[in-house]
C-alpha cells in the first residue's frame, strides 16, 4: 500500500508539472476530426473566453465612433489567437474517441500577463510625433493603428488581471487623432486658367485636412500647382500636389498627367473633369500605403 501511495504521489507530481492547477489559469476545450484541429479549437475557446473578457470594456471607454470599435473587435479575435499560439506556453492533453479528437489547453494568465506586459510596453515606445505640427493624414492613421493595439494590449491586461501602463498615453493620443489634420492651401499660378478645377480639388483636399484660411504655423501646406505645356491641337497638362510640414519638409509629392489633341482651353477643361477625383485617388493611396 505504501509503494502504491508512493507511485500515485509521483504520477500526480509529473501530472502538475505539465498541466499546471490553480486560480492561474486559462482553459479551453476543443474537438476535431484531427488532433491538431482539436487543438486550434481549443485555443479558439480560450481566446473567446479573453474577448468576452476584452469587450466589456469597450462601453466604458467608448471615445471613437462605433464603426471604429467593431473593427477592433475583430482585430483583436486574432490578435489574441495569434499570441498565444506564439507567444504563450500552453499545456495540453488530448484524447482520440473513435474518429474524432478532443483536447484541453491550460494557459498561464501570469504568462498572458507578461507577454502583453511587453506588448504594450513595445506599443507605446512606438508612438511618437511632434507635437509642434499638426499631423499629416498618413501619420494620423499609423497612429490610430498604433492606438488600437495599445488599447488591446490595455483591455487584455486588464481582463486577465494585470496592470498597464498606458492610460495616460492612451488619452493624450485619443485627445490628439479627435483632431482633422490642419493645412493650409497654396495654388500655383497656373490655376488663374483652372478655377473650376481649384474649386473641385479644394473639396477633395478638404476630405483629408481641416482647410485653414492662413497658416498659424502648425498647419501642414499642400501646393498644388498645374503644368501646360503646348497648344493648339496638342497639350499636355499635369498636376503636381506636394505636402509639407509645419517645418517646410516635403512629406510626400504626387503627380499625374493627361496629353491632348485640343487647344490650351479645351485641354485644361477636358484635365478638369477627373482631375479631383485623380487627386483624391493619388492622396488616398499614399495615406493607406498603396
């Protein structure tokens, strides 16, 4: 009897060290036709189980519009599945029932803590900007990525039971992405040809930028500036758009062109048709990095 108790008490000994007990813990369950399905889907459970945890933070610091919020649900579904397949020890045991797989996982919360301990910490040394300018829409967006993860980092730590660090950056960032980039608009004087053609892409930068009336030294500049080359039946126009910072430093340039068989007038009437819509095109490409 006493060998027995011996044996039971080294099997349950080598049982914790692989499966870990406690309060600690996250598990999930999973069936599958394999045993590498059952175990995606048990780690699928857990990552639910953290969501649930997750989303119910999102009424409590519902800042940005709803659509915004929706999509960093969904960015965080995978988020969570892809770290801890990664990053996280897991422990499993599966179990074959005939044709199908059933599986357990045990995570660490304390590991889930750690890990996105560091995550957050990485995110928020990732953001910088100048505070003297206003930002450009490009900026504005990777800043707006990096602000979602940071507050998934956030709302994971605190389903899990840890702390963050990062509430303070988190608001200030939130505070300054509440605010449309600043520009002001220079026109080249080519343009005393196109009105029609100012007017339209007026609108369309207006999409990207709080138009200012003058420049209050924060404000980004967006020169505009149409080149014609030629005439009577064979014209070439272009338009160049650059953008600076508040500093004078070119931040991007673009431009595109149309020749026709057409006179100088006609030419420039014919470029105006498309030309805003070109324009919006060529800004919205660069700002989502196409």
């Amino acid at each position: 009897m006493k060998w027995l108790l011996i044996c039971a008490a080294f099997v349950g000994l080598a049982y914790s060290a692989i499966n870990p007990l406690g309060q600690d813990l996250l598990i999930g369950k999973g069936v599958g036709l394999t045993e590498a399905e059952a175990k995606r889907n048990a780690l699928q459970d857990v990552s639910q189980q953290v969501l649930i945890s997750v989303s119910s933070s999102y009424e409590s610091s519902k800042i940005r519009s709803d659509s915004t919020i929706t999509t960093s649900a969904k960015l965080n579904t995978n988020a969570i599945s892809k770290d801890i397949e990664l990053d996280v020890e897991k422990f499993f045991e599966t179990r074959q029932e005939g044709n199908a797989w059933s599986a357990e996982v045990r995570i660490r919360k304390s590991d889930l803590i750690k890990s996105y301990t560091q995550k957050q910490r990485q995110a928020l040394e990732s953001i910088s900007y100048d505070a003297t300018c206003s930002l450009d829409p490009k900026h504005q967006r990777e800043l707006q990525s990096a602000l979602d993860m940071a507050i998934h980092y956030r709302d994971v730590l605190n389903a899990s039971g840890g702390s963050n660090i990062g509430d303070v950056k988190i608001a200030e960032l939130n505070r300054l992405l509440l605010e449309k980039p600043t520009a002001v608009i220079e026109y080249g004087e080519s343009f005393s040809e196109a009105k029609i053609l100012q007017s339209k892409l007026s609108k369309e930068f207006s999409k990207f930028f709080k138009v200012l009336p003058a420049n209050d030294d924060r404000a980004s500049v967006v020169k505009a500036d149409l080149l014609i080359d030629g005439d009577y039946d064979n014209t070439q126009v272009a338009l160049q758009i650059e953008l600076l910072d508040c500093r004078g430093n070119s931040i991007y340039t673009g431009s595109f062109d149309d020749r026709y068989a057409k006179d100088r007038a006609a030419a420039i009437s014919e470029f105006s048709k498309r030309a805003d819509t070109r324009a919006y095109k060529l800004l919205s490409a660069w700002i989502n990095g196409k």
